[in-house]
C-alpha cells in the first residue's frame, strides 16, 4: 500500500518551513482507494514569493487547522503505507519536523519518483514533475498546488508501476541497503558506486553541467554520502540540485585542501560558502628612482613587480616596513611610510643616517636596502612537502619558494625529491593566497612526523 503525497510551504528551510496545504491519496498499485487534502494554517507569515508561486496567501490559511489539528489523520492514512513523493527526502522532511514539532517521530518507508523515472523511463531532458509529465503525456493541473501535483504523481507513479522491470527496481529501492531513499533525486546509483573511498575532492554538477559545490576528503564516498545524509536546510537545497559527482584524486588531505581552494577560486559554486572571496593580498618590492635611490614600498600584489614578501593587507606590510626601517637605519621616506618633500620626519623611526638630507651618500643608502632585501630573501623558506601519491607507484610534492606556495605535483617513486630544479618539470602551478598560506602554515604546525627537506 502507498500514500502518494505532496506539500506546499512557506518556504523558509526544513526547520523553519511549515506547511501551507498538504495532499494524501492512499493507492493500492491499482487505484486510489482514499484520499486526505487540507489547506494548513502555518501560524506565521506566507512570503509573498510563495503566494505568487503556489497562489495561497495568509488569508486563504486564516481559518485553515493547524498541523496539530490534522495530524492523527496523516497518521491514520500513512499509517502502513510507502511514503511516495517526487524529489521524496524534501516532502518527507518537512513533514517528520511538523511532526517533531509535537513530539512525535514519523517514520516511513519511502519511495522517490524521480528516481524511479530515471531508472525505469530513462532518457528524458529533465525529470521535474512539469516537465516530465508533459512528456509523457500525463495532464497536470493545478500545478504547485498540493492536490494537483499529489494526482499527477499518482498518474506518474501508476506508470512506472506498469513498466518492465518495475516490481524488482521497487523492491531494491525499498531495501534498505540499498542507500536509494537517501540519494538526491536526479544521481544515479551507478556514480555513487563508483566513487573511490580514496583522498581528494570532489565536483557535484547540476543537470547542465555546472560546477555547483567542491569539497575535499580523506575518504571521497563516505563525505559525499555525507551529504546526502545531512537535513539541513543548505544540503537539502544542494542535493535537490546534485545531478553527476565527479572527483579528482590527491592521495593526501594536504593537497586535497590546496586542490579544493584552487577549485573554488576557479569555478566559484553556488554552494560554497568559504574561499569564494577573492582577498586582495599586497606586497613589499624595491624600485630606483631617478636619482638613483632604492625604495622600498607596498602595493597589491598584481600592481607589485617581483615582490620582496607576499602579506595580507596594506596594515601588515606598513609595519614590516618600520621594522626594516629599525633594523637597517634606513629612511621612512624612502620606505614609503611617510610623504614629504623634505628631510623625513617620522614621529617613531628616528635611526635614519640622512639620505634624505644628503648626510648619507646613495651608494652607502643603497647598499643597506640590498642587505635588507637578502635578509627578507634568507628569513623566507624554501620548502619541499613531500606526501603520498594517488597509488603505489607515485608520490606527491608541495613547493614552497621564498616562503611563497608555488604549486604541487605528482612524481613516480623512483624520482628523487631533493631540488626545485628536479621538479619543476612536474609542478602544477597555483596561486598563493590567504587561504593557502593558512593550509600550508598549518600542516607545517601539526604534521610534525612529515618533515619537510629544506634547502
């Protein structure tokens, strides 16, 4: 025996989404034999975008009863029943949090209609209640209204129930180990299996295409399944939209996080909350002037031709400015931390030698700055990460040059890892940012059993 159900709501996330209008029609395989429809008094506020999809306003609810009022005949007429909706885990979840709401737990068995179509009527452009009716000629009326959606389905549904192979893909579906319930309408069951339990990250596509969430893993199955798993109202919203998964190995968290930043940068998806900023990073670089004298300044780092030291905003290169300006006796004018045409005057740096009020010849100025500049080149490390590989034959690198990330790589067991010069046929080159400085500094903190080779 099956309900076949649908719902219109508020629209404001699992938790917070309370139901405008449900219908129920209890369906033996072969007809309908009873059916429950009511308008739902939510007892808060109806957007105005949901009234101008579903047509149902506040006043249409006024005098509607409350989940409360009608919930022993949702139960009565489940009660027994497979649980049948199309994209099932949204329908199903707002109802079991109603019913969470009154302190009862509300479990079915489920069955998704978008997911059998797609398994027993493959082929079709798209699997949305709509459109897929239209295609296959089911009429639907009343569309985002709970009872002609809820008909449409059964319709649909009496379909799938007549195609070949349908009894054995039902039962599969119902068995519980079979995961069907919990993956998101439109994936196939075939791309879910044959992910790797490996490290990486991973892509989830939409029907287009496109790139709409990356993320990262030790174990590239079990964190998507993960997913899948999560009510939240963002993962709802995300699997709802989920229509391929594809990944990409790193054989290492370390470069699974740098791969995952890189990704998100790129491709910058709808469901990544983190990394999507594009924070303008600056930094210190010397130039001559025409007099001949060395500057040293700050800038963004696209503006900053071949940079000294890479920092995160123009407050951090200001002050790593005054400490040079201490260490080295060198001139705040000429360091870009004050504006003047005369001699300098800085309210705190006061060791300058007077290159600036020709008290300090420009070779002897210039030669502090350069001894400046090699000792920021020195305190800057060179590092190589070495990790595992994606298999047995390979292993993996990180490069870190003057401090700077310059990418990864991958190399077979028998290259030796002791050179930039060595590798760099090999790098995949990335950019440095915030977030990558972040991963990198972090690694270096708490893989301390990993340790780097410097050079």
């Amino acid at each position: 025996m099956y309900t076949i159900i649908d719902i219109e709501t508020t629209g404001n996330g699992i938790k917070g989404n309370r139901i405008t209008e449900i219908a129920i029609f209890k369906y033996d395989g072969d007809q309908i034999i009873d059916e429950f429809t009511s308008l739902v008094n939510p007892q808060c506020p109806i957007p105005y975008f949901i009234t101008g999809l579903t047509g149902i306003d506040d006043q249409m609810v006024a005098n509607a009863p409350t989940f409360k009022e009608i919930s022993n005949q949702i139960l009565e007429i489940t009660k027994d029943c497979i649980f049948v909706a199309h994209a099932v885990n949204f329908d199903y979840g707002v109802i079991k949090e109603e019913f969470r709401l009154l302190g009862i737990d509300f479990t079915r068995k489920k069955l998704c209609t978008v997911r059998l179509s797609r398994k027993l009527i493959p082929g079709f452009k798209s699997y949305s209640l709509g459109k897929l009716c239209s295609s296959i000629g089911i009429p639907l009326k009343d569309r985002h209204r709970a009872r002609g959606d809820a008909h449409a389905t059964v319709l649909l549904f009496k379909k799938l129930l007549q195609t070949e192979n349908s009894k054995g893909t039902i039962t599969s579906f119902l068995n519980a180990r079979s995961q069907e319930a919990t993956l998101p309408p439109l994936v196939s069951r075939e791309n879910i299996d044959e992910l790797p339990t490996k490290p990486g990250i991973y892509y989830f596509r939409n029907s287009t295409g496109k790139i709409i969430y990356v993320g990262k893993a030790i174990n590239i199955k079990k964190r998507v399944l993960g997913h899948f798993y999560t009510k939240s109202n963002h993962e709802l919203l995300l699997c709802n939209e989920i229509s391929k998964v594809d990944y990409e190995l790193s054989g290492s968290e370390l470069i699974a996080l740098l791969m995952e930043s890189a990704a998100i940068k790129a491709h910058f998806p709808k469901y990544n909350r983190a990394q999507k900023r594009n924070a303008t990073q600056y930094a210190i670089f010397s130039y001559e002037d025409r007099s001949g004298i060395l500057h040293l300044a700050y800038n963004s780092l696209k503006n900053s031709f071949n940079p000294i030291l890479i920092l995160n905003n123009k407050t951090d290169c200001r002050a790593y400015l005054e400490e040079m300006c201490k260490a080295f006796s060198l001139c705040p004018k000429y360091c870009h931390l004050q504006s003047t045409n005369g001699p300098c005057s800085h309210y705190e740096i006061l060791k300058c030698d007077g290159v600036c009020c020709n008290k300090e010849t420009i070779e002897a100025y210039n030669l502090k700055v350069k001894n400046a500049i090699t000792s920021v080149k020195k305190s800057a490390e060179n590092i190589i990460l070495e990790r595992k590989g994606r298999n047995l034959n390979e292993k993996a690198f990180v490069l870190i040059k003057d401090g700077t990330y310059m990418g990864y790589g991958f190399v077979e067991n028998d290259t030796e890892i002791s050179s930039f010069e060595s590798l760099e046929a090999f790098l995949i080159p990335q950019k440095h940012t915030i977030e990558t400085e972040s991963i990198i500094k972090s690694a270096l903190k708490k893989e301390i059993d990993k340790l780097p080779i410097s050079l």
